[in-house]
C-alpha cells in the first residue's frame, strides 16, 4: 500500500518527520517496507498491510494507527456539498436482486458537471501514490478510494436506459466489454451491476465502457457498495480483471462508512467538476450491522503476554485507536468494536491490539520454556502401526492434493453413488471423493520420472456429497497403489489388519460394486462384517484416464473404522506344544468362485471335523491360496485352485490318519458347497 507522507499529515497533526514516522508504523506492526523521497517534503511510504487489516487500505486507517502511536488525535475531512432541492430518487432508483452477494448499494446523482482535467493537488496526490489521473470524475473516485480505503465508481448518467441500477447476476452467455476495452463472455454466477437493458459493470471490479465517464458527460451517478468478497475475488482471478478495486472489496469494506465515502466524493466532484448534488441517496441491500461488544480481561492480558498491564493503560490504548470504552473496572475491560475493524473478533485479538501499542520490547524474555508432553492420540498410534508395515513392505508414503479434476474426483467410486462433485467456482476443479484417485495421480507422475515401478499409500481426507447440505462428509482415509500381483497387495493389507489386531475381524468378498475396477480382480473389505473399503486392479478405461501404461492394484480402506476397530495392546498367546501337518491340495471349480467361498467352505469343513467329536481331532491354523491354473488339463469354465492346509492337534500331536480324516471332511464340504473336485 502506497502512503504520501504529506497526505497522511493532514490527518494526524504531528512533528513526526518521515523516517520517525515509518519507524512508529513500523513499531506498531505495519512495516514500512521502503521510503522513496518525491521532493517538496513528500516521501511515499510503502506499508506491508496483512489481509485482516483492510481498513490500513486507505490513508485514514493508517493515520488512525499513527495518531494512536504519536498520542495524536485523528482529523477527518469535511463531507458536506450542497444539494438540489429535488430528490433523488426522481432522477434514479435502485433494486439488489442478490442482497446476499451486495448487502448495500447506494447511488448519488450529481447533476451539471463539467469534465476537464482534475486540479494540480489533486493530481500530485494520485501520482504521489503511483496512480495515474485520467479527468477529474474518475481521479476524485480514485482519490476517496486511497483515501478511506471505499472504492467507488462513476457512471455517465446519460448512458444508463431507463437511468436506473439493478444488481443481479449475470445471464448466461451474456457479453461484457470492460473500460480496458477487453471483451468476456460471462458465467450465470457472476455479479455484475446492469441497467433497465444490459450489464453495465462487473460489481466490486471493473466498469464497463459504454457508461464510462467521457467528455460529453455531463450528470454522473455516483456508486458506493458494499459486495461479497468470495464473489469478487471469483470474477476478479477467473476474467484476469484484478483491480484497485476488486483488491480492497476481497477484503471487506466498511459497511458504515460507504455512505461517509460517498458524500465526501460528492464534494469533491461539486469542488473539482462543477455541479449539484440531488438530494439523499437512493439504497438497497441488508440493514447496517449492529455493533459488537467485547470483554477484555485484566488477567487475560498477564496470561497471554507475561506482562501486566495497568487496565488503566489498556484502556488508553484502545481508546487511541478509537476503539470505544463502555466500561473500565480493575477487572476488566468492555468495548464497543467500530465497523472498520473486522479482525477484533474475540478477546486475544483486543490483547494482541494492547500488546502492539503498549510494545513489544517491554515484554520480558524468560530463560525458562515451559514444555508439555501431549499423548499420541489414537489416531496417532494406528497411522504409526500402518505406516511402519507400508513402508517395511516397500511402499512410500505421497501426500496428494485434496482438489483434482471433475473426471479424477468421481473415480473409484461404488456403482450406487451417484451425486454430482464438489467443484470450484473459481477454476474447473472438484474435491476427491476417493482417496484413491490422489495415488493413481502419483502413480502417473512417477511413471513419467521413470519409476513406474513405486509402490504408493497415503493416509488422508476423502469428501462425500451429502444430498441436501451444503457442506460434504469427510472421511479419513488409506489408499495404497503399485503394480504387484493382487495377492501380493492383499498379502500387505492382511499385514496391516494383523498390526491392528483384526486379522480374525477382516474379510475379503468377491464384489462388482466398483465399475472402475476390473471384473473378477475386485474384492471388498469387510470389518466385522461391514463394508470399509475395496482392493482390486483397474479397469483398462481407468487406467487409460489417469494415462497410465497398465492397470495397477489399488486400495482404499476407511481409516477412521480402523482406529476406532484397532487393539492397539498385543494379546499374546502362547507357542504352540505340538508340530503342524501342511496338506497342499489342487481342486478344479468353477470359473466364477471366488477364493472367499473357497476358503468358507474349508473352515466350514474343519468345523465339522471338530463337531463330529472325534479324538484328537485336528484344528485348522491356516489356510491360504498358491496358484490358479488355467488350461488344457481342466475343463473350460473352469480353473484349478492349489491351496494350503496348515492343521494342528490341540492336545496331542497330530497323526497322519487324524489329518488324513480332517482332510477328507474338508473335500466333503468343497464338493458339497462348491462342487468342487479333487485334481489328481
């Protein structure tokens, strides 16, 4: 923000010299961060202003910090000018169809004015602040602007049909010329400012030049508003319009002082241009809001700042800063908070406002740096068991971006969802909605480094539509990619449940739930017999959209539902008394079978061996897949299974005659659940 020095003294009457100046600025939190000497005892100050500050965006609000550091008092400009005795809502009328977009638009009318060149004061303060003056409508509007921070903007009156103002939103498809003479097609959201036929000005950014004040102008209507700053920073970025204007409305305007900021221009213009003023103004929008009231506490100051300072002290400080004081006590502190400062919001911001007057230099500097030891939370405890297995298994852990395309976002996800994604307004982007997309991304960006070998997991937030609300549901999340086998992947995943204690608790079933994952290579996850993620290889037109070369495995398991499943204390059980029998066996079944009902009907098997009574009947520690085959020693439609049996006595070792029993059982309950046969 550019500052005269000479401008800024005419609202603070004091003997601070320039470089004393820019050091009490300084001292108080707005840096100074260069002083460029312009002659005739000018200087132009460029002050750093953080983006909660938007009232330091004007000479005012800085002259406010400034007399509040010189113990000066505040001297604002005269607002009076003279008015026409007819008002003015017989020259124009105006109607906000967007309150929430423009909670206050106010119009003036001056009538009679003369355009030419702006007066040599007036000019030497535009350039003094690096602005270039243009006639002197425009420079006074300019002028206000760099003044209290309140862009404003002139309209020939002439130009606008029907003279009237209507803020609404653009129509689709609707053309906008802007006074740079640059053209734009534009969207149904953007706010634009119109009259009885077309849009006029894009609102809070940039005028249009059908309405631009010219030579002939002779009656100019006068806007001052009040707009919503998501709004304009939107059109702003997306027209590449970025303006003076559209800089301070992103960051809030003072809604009390729009109609100050209006009747001071109103002057001005009648000073520099000739003219009257019609009477009032014309307005609509929101009524003004309330002022808040906040409680400063003597205590809070001590705990926050190590310091104590006097309430008496803290009160003058505030008040300084024009900050009124309802009340004053030993105790505490209650304030009236003015417009004009949006980031007073709660009491440490008062603290931190006592604080930058008071100094910092005056708050003492302990040896002693008191440390607290927080626990690992359970979350913590379980995203450290699951990244040490990844990344024993040769995985990496990337750290994805939460938006990514339209296409990208609505990957991975099951067949029956199907709500639109949260997009952007500001760029063609939405927000995931599986985890898993953000890995594939890795995946392609390491092919093209020459990698495409990495095995990938990430740990974070995925964000869910929910119909009716505006707000998605988020969920934590663990996505892995690589491109090993499918047992491999599963094999990793069976470790991590193991890490967590839910071996036992953990299934895998064969599902179709999941378009985007290749027919007969996909399973569900199920958590004590719940759905909670998915594993399986990408479909060829998956792989194909996230441009990579071939279908990797990929994973998504709800991480939330692990944390709160986990056993995170080890149960121990003791070593086993007796040796196991291994029993590898080869059936022949179906094409569509799939392992888990394989392996049910095993365990199935084994249960009834342990019914059945029998003495020193063998239990099943195990049971695990080898390899399928498929080929001309098995019939079409079929396909050879190999698994292994790990079984163990529990009171006495195992015979073979006891295994060879349990073994046959098994076979039973395969080729009654499955027909399944035994493959010589």
């Amino acid at each position: 923000m550019n500052i005269s020095y000479l401008w800024l003294k005419e609202y603070v009457p004091t003997d601070l010299g320039v470089r004393e100046a820019a050091r009490a600025l300084t001292r108080v939190g707005l840096n100074v961060d260069a002083v460029t000497d312009l002659g005739g005892g000018d200087a132009r100050l460029l002050v750093e202003v953080t983006s909660n500050r938007p009232d330091c965006l004007g000479h005012v609000g800085v002259a406010r910090e400034l007399a509040a550091a010189a113990g000066a008092k505040v001297r604002l400009p005269d607002a009076a000018y003279p008015e026409l005795d007819e008002p003015v809502e017989k020259f124009t009328r105006v109607e906000v169809a967007e309150p929430d977009l423009c909670p206050l638009y106010t119009a003036r009318v001056i009538r009679g004015v003369h355009i030419g060149p702006s007066p040599a004061w007036l000019a030497r303060r535009l350039e003094a602040v690096g602005l270039r003056p243009v006639n002197n409508i425009v420079d006074v509007t300019n002028y206000v602007m760099m003044e209290c921070g309140q862009p404003l903007h002139a309209f020939d009156y002439s130009a606008l049909a029907e003279h009237r103002i209507v803020v609404r939103r653009a129509r689709p498809g609707e053309r906008f010329i802007a006074i740079d003479h640059s053209e734009h097609t534009l969207a149904a959201d953007r706010l634009v400012i119109a009259d009885a036929r077309r849009a006029v000005a894009l609102a809070g950014v940039m005028g249009g030049v059908d309405t631009e004040i010219s030579a002939s102008t002779a009656d100019v209507l006068l806007e001052a508003a009040v707009f919503d700053p998501l709004s304009i920073r939107n059109t702003a970025r997306t027209l590449g319009l970025a303006s003076e204007s559209s800089f301070r409305f992103e960051r809030r305007v003072d809604p009390c002082g729009t109609d100050w900021a209006s009747r001071r221009a109103c002057r001005l213009i009648c000073q520099a241009a000739g003219g009257r003023v019609a009477r009032g103004a014309a307005a609509a929008g929101k009524p003004l809001p309330a002022a808040r009231e906040l409680a400063l506490r003597a205590a809070r100051i001590k705990t926050l700042l190590g310091l104590a300072v006097p309430p008496e002290t803290a009160a003058d400080i505030l008040r300084r800063l024009q900050i009124e004081v309802l009340q004053a006590s030993a105790d505490s502190i209650v304030v009236r908070i003015p417009s004009w400062r949006p980031d007073l919001a709660r009491e440490a911001d008062l603290i931190e406002e006592v604080a930058r007057h008071h100094g910092y230099e005056k708050i003492p500097e302990g040896t002693h740096v008191p440390l607290a030891y927080a626990p690992r939370t359970r979350a913590e405890q379980v995203r450290e068991a699951v990244s040490a297995v990844l990344t024993g298994a040769g995985y990496f852990e990337a750290v994805t971006f939460t938006f990514t395309s339209r296409d990208h976002a609505v990957r991975l996800r099951p067949r029956d969802v199907t709500a639109e994604p949260l997009t952007c307004r500001a760029a063609p982007l939405a927000l995931r909605e599986s985890l898993a997309s953000g890995v594939l991304e890795s995946l392609r960006v390491n092919q093209g480094a020459g990698e495409p070998g990495v095995r990938l997991f990430e740990i974070a937030r995925r964000f869910i539509p929910v119909e009716g609300q505006e707000l998605p549901r988020e969920e934590a999340c663990l996505a892995l990619a690589s491109r090993d086998a499918f047992q491999s992947v599963r094999g990793v995943l069976e470790e991590v449940f193991r890490a967590l204690g839910l071996a036992d608790r953990v299934r895998f079933v064969a599902t179709d739930r999941y378009p985007d994952l290749e027919p007969g290579a996909a399973a569900e996850v199920l958590l004590d017999g719940r759905p909670a993620g998915f594993i399986g290889r990408a479909g060829a037109e998956a792989a194909a959209a996230f441009d990579l070369d071939e279908p990797p495995l990929v994973a998504e398991v709800e991480f939330e539902r692990l944390v709160d499943a986990a056993e995170l204390r080890p149960v121990f059980k003791p070593l086993p008394q007796f040796p196991s029998i291994v029993r590898d066996l080869a059936i022949v079944v179906d094409e569509a079978v799939a392992w888990e009902r394989i392996a049910d009907a095993v365990a199935a098997g084994a249960s009834a061996d342990a019914a059945a009574g029998a003495t020193g009947a063998a239990e099943l520690e195990s049971v695990g897949p080898l390899s399928v085959y498929r080929g001309k020693q098995v019939p079409e439609g079929k396909k050879s299974v190999a698994l292994r049996l790990v079984l163990r006595g529990a009171a006495a070792t195992l015979t073979h005659e006891q295994a060879d029993a349990t073994q046959a059982r098994i076979l039973e309950a395969l080729r009654s659940a499955l027909a399944a046969e035994l493959r010589q």
